[in-house]
C-alpha cells in the first residue's frame, strides 16, 4: 500500500518535541543504528570509560523502545495483520464529517477514491452514535473479517480541565467502549474550540486539522489497529491516572491557564433543561 502522506521536519505546527522525538528514534535511538556504532567502537579503547557507557546505554535503550513498540503493535492486532485494504474498494462511514476532523477525513479519503458515507445527525452526539453506529456496521464487518472501527477521544479523558466536564467525561466513556470493543473482538483546532491553551507551544502545540487527519488515514492505510496520541507526550497523560493522587492534582491544576472557548453540539433550553 503507497504512503498518503509526506511529512517533513518542521510541521503545520512549527517546531515542537514531537518532529525531534521522531528525528531521534529514526537515527541514533534506532537499534540498527545504536547497535552498530556499539559494535564498532566496544573493546577498541578509542573512547572513555565514560563515553562508551553512554553508547552502551543508548544502545540498549533504543533496543527496549523498538521491541516495546513491536510488542505494542502485535498485541493489538492480535498477532495478526489485514493486508487487504484497498482505496478504492473500500467503504467508510464517517460522523461529524461536515467540518473540523471529521470534514478533512472525508475529503482526504474521496480524494483517494474511496466511497465515504457522511453521517451528521446533530442529536446523537458523544457516546450514543458511536454506539449506534458500531451496533449496525459490526456485525458486517465480522462477517466479512474485514474492517477498521476509528474513535476520536481527547487527553481531557485522562485530565478533565475546569469547565469541559461534559466533554470530558463524553471521552473518557469513548475510550472505555473502543478498549471494551477491542477486547470483546479481539482482533485539535476544530469548530468545538477557539482561544488559547496558554501552555508551551514545544510540549502542547494546538494541533492542525490536517496533522489528525494525516494520523487518521495513514492508520487506516496500514490495516493495522493503533492507539494514536497527538502530541505524542499525551501518551504519558494516560499512565498518570495511576500516580498519586498529589500529582494528577499538579497535572489539574495546569489546565487552569487554558483560555478556550468550548462549544459542544448539543443545545438545551436554560428554561426546560431539555435538549433543543
């Protein structure tokens, strides 16, 4: 299957740690190349004691990441890989894909020739689409061993900031139901914000559209099932739901200094508390 997508060193965002990260972990954190230069200089007595602990620790360092990556990759797949997906052939539902993520994941995937359904029903926003949805399409799916179900969450599932406890809590739900799906199976500046995050732009830049869609597609283009963290540093804000209870409050805390305006899909009349 071709690549969709060429990216280069400096991305929509500008300059922040994921581009570096990923520059490192290509060259001198990559095993092929930390082992060799190990290979070349161990016993030869050109370096210091020093200096040839630091390539023995990269070395070994870089060999624990890939095989951790490697172990990842096959046990959510099951051990298994669909070599099948074909642009053209197949068919992929997408909801919300009138604007933000969801409008670039269509254009980008009709581009490519494949047939996208658009499904924009206001009312079942948050969990109760993808319930729905996953209820109706499963079961073909299954029947033809073939397919790709692809959720949207939010690092507020891990770190809910003051003010998003619909939303947060909307997505720590999505994620319970894909990790329950998977198990059962076994095999962003969008619309909804606006303003600032008044974090550092290296760490936490407010992403592009197209960066998501990018992970998207090309996620889908490898037939293979990923849990996908943008910025890549979020993927620690997963494991900090098992700190101590003093640290995820430094990590609430932070998100104290966002200035961003969210507008959630659902409306309700302030005088009858129901839905509009």
């Amino acid at each position: 299957m071709a690549s969709t997508t060429k990216r280069g060193f400096l991305r929509r965002e500008g300059l922040y740690i994921d581009p570096i990260i990923a520059g490192l972990r290509g060259t001198i954190l990559h095993p092929l190349v930390s082992l060799t230069v190990l290979f070349l200089v161990h016993g030869r007595g050109s370096l210091s004691a020093a200096h040839e602990r630091l390539i023995q620790f990269t070395a070994v360092s870089s060999t624990l990441l890939w095989l951790n990556d490697w172990l990842n990759a096959k046990s959510r797949n099951n051990w298994v890989q669909d070599d099948t997906w074909g642009w053209k052939k197949e068919v992929v539902v997408v909801t919300g894909g009138s604007s933000g993520i969801g409008a670039g994941v269509v254009q980008r995937l009709a581009a490519l020739g494949t047939g996208v359904v658009v499904l924009d029903i206001a009312p079942l926003t948050y969990k109760i689409a993808p319930f729905l949805l996953t209820r109706e399409s499963l079961p073909f799916m299954i029947q033809q061993n073939h397919g790709h179900i692809f959720n949207v969450a939010s690092v507020s599932a891990y770190i809910p900031p003051p003010g998003l406890a619909d939303y947060a809590a909307s997505k720590s739900g999505l994620i319970a139901f894909h990790e329950e799906m998977f198990k059962l199976l076994s095999f962003t500046k969008t619309p909804l914000f606006k303003g600032e995050t008044n974090q550092s732009h290296f760490l936490t830049p407010l992403l592009h559209v197209d960066t998501v869609v990018d992970a998207i597609v090309e996620t889908l283009d490898s037939g293979l099932s990923q849990t996908i963290f943008l910025p890549g540093i979020f993927a620690y804000c997963a494991g900090s739901r098992g700190a101590p209870d003093w640290f995820q409050n430094i990590n609430r805390n932070g998100t104290k200094s966002l200035k961003v305006d969210f507008r959630g899909r659902q409306k309700i009349d302030p005088r009858t508390g129901k839905l509009v």
